[in-house]
C-alpha cells in the first residue's frame, strides 16, 4: 500500500510553519568559508551564503513531509526510468535524441551506477510538499548542503544561537562517501572529475565530490570539459593524453549528446557518471508521466505536455523538457498577470499547475532534498527575491528545532577542504 493512502501518523493539528528565524552570522564565517574552500560564497558580488536566517523545521515534519516524500519520489523515478529505457514511444514523448536512445536504453539495461540527485519541492510546512522538479544529472548546491552548512550548525550550537540539541536533515556527506565506496568496483579506472574551467561555482562542486571519493580510497583526477580529447583509436583522455576509464561531468547531459564528439560515446569505453540514462529523469517530461502514472499522489501537481503554441492559462507553470536554474520559465498567476524568466533554453515543454512557493517578507525559499544512491539523506535551501528560483538564488541554511529528539547524525569524520 503506498504511503500516501495510509493514515497519517499525526493529525493536522500537528503541522507547523516552516519559519525564517533571523540570527546573527558568525563573524569570521567569510573567512571560514576560504579556509573551508568555499570560493563561491558570493558570486558577482553578490552575496551567494546567507546565514543571517535559517529556516526552523521541527522533526515530524523532516521525516513525515521531506524524507518519506523524498524516498517515495525517487522510488517512483526509478520505475519510471526502467519503463522508459524500454519504450521507444516514451523516448519520444521525452524528447530523447534519436541517436542517443540505444546507448540510454543500454546504459540501463547494464544498471550502470548513479551518485546523487535532488528533488525540488515547495513546502510551507501547512501541507504536502510539491514536486516542482527533479534534479539528477547535474544539481549543484551539494557543498554547501553537504559541508558548510553543518558547518555553520555546529558553530552556532557552540557560541549557543542555537539550542544544544539543535539538528539537521543532513546525512548527505557521509552518504556521498559509502555511495562511492559501493561503486567503485563498477568505475574503470582512472576515474576524472570535470567541470567547466570558467565556473567557480562548478569546480568547487567537482573538487568537493573528488574529496568525498578520496576519502572512500578512489584515487581521481580532474580535467576541464574543455581540455577533454579524443584519441585516433576514439577513447577520450585528459591533457596529459591519460585514457578516461570513467568521467564524473558536470556538464549536461542533453548537451553531451549534441556535441559534435557524441557519435564516438558508444565505441570509446568511457563509463559516465551520471550515466546515461539519468538523460530520462533530468527531463521536466517526467512530471506529466509521473501524474498519468500516479494522478491525485500528493506530492505531485497536475502536468500535460504542452507545445507552447496556444496561451498559458491562469494558474499554470510553463517549463522547457530541458532548462535549469529557472531559466524560460513562464508563470501565470491566478489573477491573470504573468512572470517571465529569459534564459537560452527552447524547445519542447511541460506545463505544471501553478503551486507557489511560501513568501517570507519578501523571500521565496525552495527545498532541495538530496537523495545519494537510492537514500534520502539531507536537504538544502535556496531562496529568491522572486517565486521562479532563479541562477541569483541565495543559500540559507536550516536546522530541526524542537520535538525533543535529535537525529542520529555522524559528521565527526568530515574533512575539511583547503583552499
């Protein structure tokens, strides 16, 4: 029986708001954060880390409203994925580029291993979190979810702006560790991590995750997208001309397999991570089959394909089958007025019914709940001046307050990255 027929284990009258608590920022965090290599704290200018607030949770709602949700989510993802990675018909109704379908339906056949993904979800703490998207090939905000924001947990339980029994839905480092270990047998050696050379906030990512496999005892190294190569028997190397055995990028999928290089992914033996057939969940296709599948669930919105010829209605989302960071977004509100995020993104799309996400004076706060593997294991916040998350997005943590129970958590091992 799926969780969400049975009853409830507390009633309504046990849900709180979600609330923004304002609280005073550590005063050396900025330095912390450079010690910690977090070089991406502001970006443009602007401040990126934002730890004068944190949203206060208290546990029920953490497990009963973002962690079961969450599992239950990726689990229906996952069926998805299998029923797709056999359906010739889906892969057309999700936009799957002809030439890459067999090395999709492959990669899965094969159940080659995933890392991570996230799932962005509107909650207000009132009512069921929504699925707004699936996050699962290339999701940033992991460092700051992961690390700093554990980090700043703990200071402020020392300097005692925080009760000591103050916790948080954060297990995400240690699975990222035990997620590498499980899979390193099922990675050709050498594994590379990679990233655009021009993005500050990307490499950080990537030398953040090359940590996290080290300290499972996997020996990796790094190489810019842009420095990658192809060799005249077609295996693709680092600059040192070193064969890839297997490439952690974080670099999208859809626009791996319209690079002029894709025809020679099938022959080259390079195994990637994410694997192919994460191209079928970072792919806003899979709202509309997910409500066909599972209509009324909860946790879902109504969504439809949608060919973007005919007027957004009121009280609808439209969003490309590929787009990030909020960009082509358009959102009709109920009244009749309209918001529009520009960004590069065409093509094909989805429409989604409008659910907005909780304002507090004047801050719109998205919930990324982080699943590692197969587990639901922590969760990050980003917050906009704006109800579309947009690239400007700010982080603010969070921690479970209250409920008299804290979480068994096992941050004593963490590493700290040098700058």
């Amino acid at each position: 029986e799926p969780r969400w027929l049975r009853p409830l284990r507390r009633g309504p009258e046990r849900r709180r708001v979600m609330r923004r608590v304002p609280i005073a920022a550590r005063p050396d965090w900025g330095r912390r954060a450079e010690d910690c290599g977090f070089a991406f704290h502001t970006i443009d200018g602007q401040p990126y880390w934002d730890e004068t607030a944190y949203y206060a949770f208290d546990l029920r709602q953490i497990e009963d409203d973002i962690e079961d949700p969450t599992a239950e989510l990726h689990a229906m993802a996952m069926e998805l994925a299998g029923e797709a990675a056999g359906s010739q018909e889906l892969m057309e109704r999700l936009a799957i580029p002809e030439h890459a379908r067999d090395l999709v339906a492959e990669s899965w056949r094969r159940r080659e291993p995933h890392l991570y993904g996230r799932i962005d979800l509107a909650y207000d703490g009132r009512g069921p979190a929504k699925l707004y998207e699936y996050n699962y090939d290339t999701p940033t905000s992991l460092f700051e979810a992961a690390f700093f924001q554990w980090d700043w947990l703990e200071r402020q339980r020392e300097r005692g702006a925080l009760p000591r029994g103050a916790d948080q839905f954060n297990a995400i480092h240690e699975a990222l560790v035990e997620r590498f270990a499980a899979i390193a047998g099922r990675l050709p050696a050498p594994l590379y991590f990679s990233a655009s050379m021009d993005s500050a906030e990307d490499q950080g990512t990537v030398e953040y995750l090359r940590d996290c496999a080290a300290q499972a005892g996997i020996a990796a190294g790094t190489v810019a997208i842009e420095d990658i190569g192809l060799s005249a028997d077609g295996r693709f190397t680092a600059l040192d001309d070193a064969v890839i055995g297997s490439l952690f990028k974080l670099y999208p999928l859809e626009d791996l397999f319209a690079d002029a290089f894709a025809s020679a992914l099938p022959g080259s033996g390079l195994q990637l991570l994410e694997p192919a057939w994460k191209l079928l969940l970072s792919n806003k296709g899979v709202l509309p089959l997910l409500w066909e599948r599972h209509r009324g669930h909860p946790n879902l919105l109504p969504a439809e394909f949608d060919d973007g010829n005919a007027a957004l209605p009121p009280g609808w989302v439209r969003k490309p089958l590929f787009s990030r960071e909020g960009a082509n977004i358009e959102m009709r509100l109920e009244d009749g007025s309209a918001l529009h995020q520009p960004g590069p993104y065409g093509g094909p799309g989805i429409r989604q019914a409008l659910h907005l996400l909780p304002e507090h004076a004047g801050a719109w706060p998205l919930v990324g709940s982080w699943v590692v593997g197969d587990q639901a294991c922590g969760m990050g916040i980003r917050e906009d001046d704006s109800p579309i998350t947009r690239d400007s997005a700010r982080f603010v943590p969070h921690a479970i307050i209250g409920d008299g129970s804290a979480r068994a958590s096992a941050h004593s091992g963490r590493m700290v990255l040098e700058a």
